[in-house]
C-alpha cells in the first residue's frame, strides 16, 4: 500500500466499531457504496483525501489519529490551527522525501490541492 508504511487501516476499522457504526453506515455518511468504503478499510484502495476529511468530522477523530501518525485523539474542531497542520503537511511530506505531486498521488488527490494547502 504506497510509500507511507505507517499508514494503519485497522485505525479506521477501530474507530467506525468504536462509534457503533457498520460500513453500510459510514458509506451513507459518506454517500458512496458500501463496497468502496470497504475497500478503503481494508487498504486495497486508498482513502481519499477529502473523504477521511469527511470522515474524521463526522466521528470526531483527528486525520493524524485515523491515519495511525498518533496514538492520541486530539480532534477540537475549536482548536484547529490551519498553520499548525500546513507545517505538519510539509514536515511529513519532506521527512518521507516526497513531493507534492507524489504526496497527492498516494492521498488520492491532485498536486494543485496540497499546493494550496502549503501556501
């Protein structure tokens, strides 16, 4: 599954059983298939960027927490710091010696939105 080894999909399964939800119910929260949730689980396809956003949100999870970079919860949607997670997106991006194109490709997303986001 891509570059990034530390990326742990038993954290999104952990965190849809933890909130008593099964796929069938995040799929709807996401408005997509059951299937395709599934395969996101799973890890045979990477989770889009803006869906796990999404997914996050709606569960109260941080993407830091979800994607397994911490072992800690620390979602406070009155406590978010654009600044602080653009730096992040750039410290992790340049500790794996990725590019913004590479880094979008592995996220599922285009190089032009992690641009914007590390303007």
């Amino acid at each position: 599954m891509g570059e990034i080894s530390m990326f742990n999909n038993n954290n999104i399964k952990n965190i849809r059983l933890a909130n008593s939800k099964n796929q069938k119910d995040i799929a709807a929260l996401l408005n997509i298939k059951r299937s395709s949730y599934a395969m996101w689980e799973s890890g045979n396809e990477i989770f889009p960027i803006k869906r796990l956003i999404v997914f996050c949100e709606q569960l109260n999870v941080s993407v830091d927490y979800a994607l397994g970079l911490t072992s800690k919860n620390n979602y406070n949607l009155n406590k978010y710091n654009k600044d602080k997670s653009i730096l992040r997106l750039k410290e992790f991006r340049k500790e794996f010696n990725l590019t913004q194109e590479k880094l979008a490709s592995i996220l599922n997303t285009n190089k032009s939105v992690i641009c914007s986001y590390e303007k």
